[in-house]
C-alpha cells in the first residue's frame, strides 16, 4: 500500500510541476477483464517522444523548464517503476509536447 501510494504521490508531483499555474491533472481508476488501472494526466508541457525510453532511468532528468533547484535528481520515476514491478504492475507513459502526459499503472487482479 505504502508503495503504491509512493508512486501516486511522485506522478502527482511531476505533473504539478509540468502544468503550470492554470493547468488540469486528472486522475482516472477503471478495471477491465482482470486488470485494475490507474491513469494519472496531465495537460502540461509534456515529454519529446525521444526521451520517453529514458525516464525511467535512475538520475535521468530532462532538460527543460521543469528542471529547477527543486526538482530532484532523478530518482522518482525509477524509484516508481521498481515499485510498480514489485507489485507485479506495469507502468507505461504517453505524452505529447505542449498537449500533456499519462502515466497508465496496470496491475492484475
């Protein structure tokens, strides 16, 4: 549990830091067959599709306007990941520049 809220929370917090002062997340639970998912949006800067291999490498950081003092070294997303795995889930992305991203965490039931 502890982890899963873990991830919630680090996901939640790159897409604060992507949408800006006026943006939207939304997040989304649903199930299907035998499968429960959690789809966490957001409507910010998004991720060139180039970089979305690389984000769940530990100390990757992408270069761009999120990147301030503040934002950490690169851990969260494969900190996320390892938790997903452990959980036996999967976490997949999709993104868009200028359009937002999606971070869909599927897990069995």
């Amino acid at each position: 549990r502890n982890k899963l809220l873990q991830v919630i929370q680090n996901i939640l917090t790159n897409a604060i830091k992507a949408i800006g002062r006026d943006g939207n997340i939304k997040i989304k639970l649903s199930e299907y067959k035998q499968k429960v998912f959690i789809e966490i949006t957001d409507d910010g800067i998004g991720i060139d599709s180039d970089k979305l291999d690389m984000i769940f490498e530990r100390f990757y950081r992408i270069d761009d306007s999120r990147n301030t003092k503040t934002n950490g070294v690169g851990l969260g997303l494969a900190i996320s990941k390892n938790f997903v795995e452990a959980l036996n889930g999967k976490i997949d992305v999709k993104s868009k520049i200028n359009e937002g991203t999606s971070f869909i965490l599927s897990f069995s039931k």
